[in-house]
C-alpha cells in the first residue's frame, strides 16, 4: 500500500506540473480564442484541485502509515484527524472527476455545435447525474468514517460515481458521433486522445487503488489542446483565414477520401491594405462549412462542397451588398479531380 501510495504521489505532482504548464501556455492565446481559452482554464483548474487533493489524501495516508480504503471504519479512531482527510479527498476527488466530465459535456456541446446551453435544455440527461454525485458524496464522507461498513459505503460510492462517469462518457460519444453524421469528418479534434487517457486513469485509480485519475485527465486536456491548436499552423495571424500551407492539408484528406471540394469562389480585393477589414465581413457572410483560404495579398479563395452555381450567386451578391470587391466562382468540371480542381482555382 505504501509503495501504492507513493507511486500516486509521484503521477499527482506530474500532474500539478502539466497542469500549471498548461495554464502558462494558453495566456498566448489571441483574443479571438478567448471562449476556448475560458473552457480549457476551467477544465484545467478541476484537474489541478483533483492533484492537489490526491496529493493531499496520499500525504495523509502515509501518515496513517499506509491506510487504504478497506481499513475505513475498522482499524482507527474516528476521531484522528488524519482519517477524515484521506476519506474526503478521496471521495471528493473521485466527484471532481464525475464534474469534470460534465464540463467536458459543456465544452463538447459548445465546440462542436456553438450551443453553451445544450446541458441545461437536456437537465435530465446532463446534470442531474451530478446532483446525485454531490448527494452521494455528502454521505459516503461520514458513513466511510463513523460506519462499522466504512468500506462498503467506499465502495458504494465509488461504483455510483463509476456507473455515472460511463453515462457520461457515453454522452460524450453520443455528441461526436451527431457532429459526424451531420458534418463528416472531425478536422483538428481528436476525441480518443481525450478519451483514453482519462478513461485509463478512472480505471487505475477506481480498480487498482493508483492515484492516476489526475494524471489521465491531465494528459487528456494537453492532448486534446494540441489537436485542436494544430489549426492554427495552418492560419494567417492577420486575417484568421487558411494560408495556402492548408491546400496541402486538404490534399492529404482528398487522398483518405475525407474531402470533396465541388466548387470555389473568389474575392480579389483592390489593395492589400482593405484585406483586415474585408475580412472581419466575409467571416459574417460565408456559411459554415467553406474553406476561405487567403491566396494572395488581395485574393481569397473558398472552397465549398455546393455543386451548383445558385448558391455561391446568392452568397457572392451577400458580399457585394457590404463591400466593393471583385467577384467570381468556379464549378468543378466532371473531368477533374478534387486535386486537380484545387490546382486550378488556387
């Protein structure tokens, strides 16, 4: 138990390092990502309160001289000090994991479908499973402690909070695989490398009494940061649209057969001076699934999947309704690639 013990005290201050990294590396953010920023510091400090708890909950248990969690309500005085530290930051750490997956909920609805209110529309299904964790958590503390069946309590709540995190991992999944079927392919997001380091934690920590919990949820919010920050080797800074490094990107995706661009319009500006503010107004003009990709100093180039000339026309005469710029679109012939097609137009 004691080598238990100092192993997790060793992943928990790991975890408190990355953690506090993680915090220092997105002040780089640039106002535009504010929102994301906000998310990722909330997620970031319900993984830094966890470590901090487990470190102290470990600490704890060392001076208990290795207390583990069978030895809740049968081997010590209820009235050692120590004994109401272990059990409450190990029980509380455990609900901090079960609200950490609601946030990841929260940010998942909000990233994939620009909706912050979609868990609290869904109250049933969203936060109800954290009102019962916080009931469950209020009650296991006295009773692990003051109960002849301490460690049945213990164990209780750790199947409830075991049961309730599965509902939301499954939650989580259930989002990602709407997003999939009504947009296609997930670019610069890559769930598993959230998902598997912060399930693999639950698992170690709830099963084999290894305080990995932090750590798991820790790699999983660096990792996922990175997936989602690759986007932006692919951005001008100035312009926040795709620099002609994405084309190749794209390429990539036409090879594994994840992108199909059908059609292409084009804004050629009069000066590159007018590109800032040009811009901020195609951003609020062009629909959501279009690839405006800055092709010179004075030409943006979208690329879309619409197939027909209709729509670019209604979306082309939008723009020129707010700005005096050069306008034109290009279909992809049936005789090309998508590669081929991209070639042209870009």
């Amino acid at each position: 138990m004691i080598a238990k013990l100092y192993v997790s005290y060793a992943a928990d201050f790991l975890a408190v390092a990355l953690m506090i990294w993680q915090l220092f590396r997105m002040r780089k953010l640039p106002a535009q990502k504010e929102p994301l920023k906000q998310y990722f510091q909330r997620l970031s400090l319900v993984v830094l309160i966890m470590s901090v708890l487990h470190l102290l909950g470990s600490y704890a248990a060392l001076q208990m001289g290795g207390m583990s969690a069978e030895d809740y309500g049968k081997l010590y005085d209820p009235n050692e000090p120590w004994v109401w530290v272990v059990v409450a930051a190990y029980i509380i750490d455990i609900f901090l994991t079960t609200v950490f997956l609601y946030m990841w909920i929260s940010f998942l609805s909000w990233s994939l479908f620009e909706d912050r209110d979609f868990i609290r529309r869904k109250f049933w299904l969203g936060f109800t499973p954290l009102i019962i964790s916080a009931v469950v958590t209020g009650v296991a503390i006295p009773m692990a402690v003051l109960s002849e069946q301490g460690f049945v309590f213990y164990v209780v709540a750790v199947v409830v909070f075991f049961i309730i995190r599965i509902l939301y991992f499954l939650f989580g999944l259930w989002l990602l695989r709407e997003y999939k079927r009504q947009n296609g392919y997930l670019r610069f997001f890559n769930p598993w490398v959230f998902f598997i380091p912060v399930f693999a934690g639950f698992i170690l920590q709830d099963v084999f009494e290894l305080g990995f919990s932090a750590l798991g949820a820790t790699l999983g919010i660096v990792l996922i940061y990175n997936s989602i920050m690759a986007e932006q080797n692919y951005m001008d800074p100035h312009t926040d649209f795709y620099s002609m490094k994405f084309v190749g990107y794209l390429k990539k995706l036409i090879d594994k057969k994840r992108y199909d661009p059908c059609s292409a319009m084009i804004f050629t500006l009069n000066s590159p001076g007018e590109m800032q503010e040009f811009s901020e107004l195609l951003k609020k003009q062009l629909p959501k699934n279009c690839e405006p990709i800055l092709h010179s100093d004075r030409e943006i180039v979208v690329l879309t999947s619409v197939d027909e000339r209709g729509p670019l026309a209604m979306v082309i005469e939008d723009v020129k309704a707010v700005s005096e710029v050069g306008t034109g679109c290009s279909l992809r012939k049936k005789t090309e690639t998508a590669v081929e097609f991209m070639e042209r137009v870009l």
